[in-house]
C-alpha cells in the first residue's frame, strides 16, 4: 500500500516548485502582452484544447470579473466556425503545454488569414510552432508532471493559471481598478452585497419609533414595542437626535427605581448613540454593531436628524453577511 499523505504532500511540493521558477520567466514579453491588452480597443480571445481550454475559461472568468472584457474559444471549435467570434482589435491568447498539436497549428495560420497578428502563446514549449508564430510568448514552463508518469497536466496546467492570475492582476493594477468597480461586476451573492449595498437599502424607514424627552415611560413602552426593534430614539419636536433608550436600558429602570410612573424619557436615555448615515455601506454598519456589541444602530442624516434604525437582522436578511 502506498503512503497516502507522503503522495499528497510530494505532488503539492512539486507544484509549488513549478509555481516558484514561474517569476524567472516574467520579461519583456509578459510586460508588452500586459500593455498590449491594456491598451487594446477589442477583447481578449483565450484559446486552448483539452485541459488547456479548461484553463483558459477560467482565466477568461478572471479577466472578464476583473474589468478585461474577455471571450473563450474552444480550439477545435475555431476551426468549424467559432472563429467568426475573433474581431480585428482582439488580442488572441493560445494556450498549449506542448505547442505542437494539430488544433494549434491549423489554428494559428486561420487567425492571421482573419487579418489578427496579435497572436499570444503561452506555452511550456518555446522551440515549438505555437512559439516560433506568435508574436509574443509567455513562458509557462515547467520541467516534468507530478504525475508520476509525467503525463497528467497538473504541474502544466498549474502554471497556466497562475500565469493568467499575473496578467490580470498587472491588469487590475493598471487600470487601477477598485473594489467599487470590482462590486458592478458581482452584485450578487454576500460578496457584491457587501460591496454595494446601503444602509438606505436595508433598514425600513416607515418604522422608526421615537419620543420626545418629556415622554412618560408608559409611552416609551409601548413605542419600543410597536417598532419591534428593541429599542427608541428620543429626539426633539423637530427631529433632532438626543439619545435612546433601549430594552437593557428599560431593565436597568426597573434596578434602579422602585418607582418609575413619574420618570420620564430623558431620565432614562443614554446619551450620545451609536448613529450611521443612510448612504453608508450596510457592511459597515454591521462591523460597527460588531465593534461595539449592540444589535442596532440609530440612522440619521448629515444634520443629526433621525430617521430610522437599522437592526442586525436588516442586515442578515440581506445577505450582506
């Protein structure tokens, strides 16, 4: 019986060593390739057969996320029509391990013939066809598999993608392309959510209980109850926020006074909230209520006046989290 782990560990090791020697192969090349896509009027074409093409989706799922307008194409699919999809202004990016096979080298001359020179290889093989025709090459090279067989793609295919994650990294940097731009690309799930949503967007406006500081605590009760957020905000006639008064804080009444019919709001309101703007992120509001232990924040505008809560569970219940 083989020793399982020892296999495992032998086979990341291995890939990890291919990764590594990739930073000695980052040139001139790679620079101009970066810069030519950058400046680029048309779309990045990424190509490949077999478990190239496979690296080639998702290096055109990183690109296209990442604000690189970019398209896969299947190699055998090119030659029997798909090659339509490649406009004058494209930057065509062949992957092959080998650089040598039958796809590749039918595909190569058809590109050109469609009046494309911008042809990039990125392959293991520079003294290869795919290298000697294109007009920039990217060096993913590896010396041998980590199958044991050296066979299976993996140490190839590794390096391929790692490749890619470089060019639209170097792409994001360029066009200094930020975590808002990254949130218009992935509006859903938690992770767009968190980049794009508002407190606006969450909390219910309508349902923002509040009283006066002259109030009685009967008519704090019964607004803290209505509003069903655990809490109420005390503010003046005009809407200015004064303090709040939460379920703790009416708990702590009942400690303290044997007698509360004569308190009124202010005796029991804990001044200075925590508060948050309506066009602050809700991802933010949530790390506030984190930082400081509390289930709600008090929602008001640039001049203090109040205009609702927005509750952990708001917030929850959108996913943002």
């Amino acid at each position: 019986m083989i020793d399982i782990k020892e296999v495992a560990r032998k086979v990341i090791a291995d890939e990890a060593v291919a990764i590594g020697n990739l930073v000695h192969f980052i040139d001139d090349d790679f620079e101009k390739v970066v810069k030519l896509i950058y400046e680029s009027k048309g779309r990045v074409i990424v190509t490949g057969i077999g478990k190239s093409a496979i690296i080639a989706q998702k290096i055109v799922a990183t690109l296209n996320s990442t604000g690189t307008p970019a398209v896969f194409m299947h190699a055998a699919d090119a030659i029997h029509g798909d090659l339509g999809m490649i406009c004058h202004d494209d930057v065509v990016i062949c992957i092959s391990k080998s650089g040598n096979t039958p796809e590749i080298k039918v595909l190569i001359p058809l590109i050109r013939n469609v009046g494309n020179e911008q042809i990039v290889a990125m392959v293991s093989n520079t003294d290869s066809f795919l290298a000697h025709n294109a007009a920039y090459v990217l060096k993913a090279q590896v010396e041998r598999e980590a199958c044991p067989n050296n066979l299976a793609p993996t140490n190839s295919t590794t390096a391929q993608l790692v490749m890619g994650d470089a060019l639209a990294i170097c792409l994001i940097q360029c066009r200094s392309f930020s975590s808002r731009d990254f949130a218009k690309y992935h509006p859903g799930g938690s992770l767009g959510k968190r980049l794009y949503t508002r407190v606006s967007d969450v909390y219910d406006c309508e349902n923002a209980p509040r009283v006066t500081p002259e109030d009685g605590i009967r008519k704090v009760i019964l607004e803290m109850s209505g509003g069903r957020l655990g809490a109420v905000a005390v503010t003046t006639e005009t809407g200015e926020l004064l303090g709040i008064i939460t379920d703790g804080d009416l708990r702590r009444m009942l400690e303290k006074y044997e007698d509360v019919d004569d308190l009124k709001a202010k005796d029991i309101m804990s001044v200075s909230p925590k508060t948050i703007s309506e066009e602050e992120l809700a991802y933010h509001a949530f790390q506030k209520m984190e930082k400081n232990s509390i289930t709600q924040l008090v929602v008001t505008d640039d001049h203090l006046i109040y205009k609702g809560m927005v509750h952990i569970h708001d917030i929850l219940r959108e996913g943002v989290v």
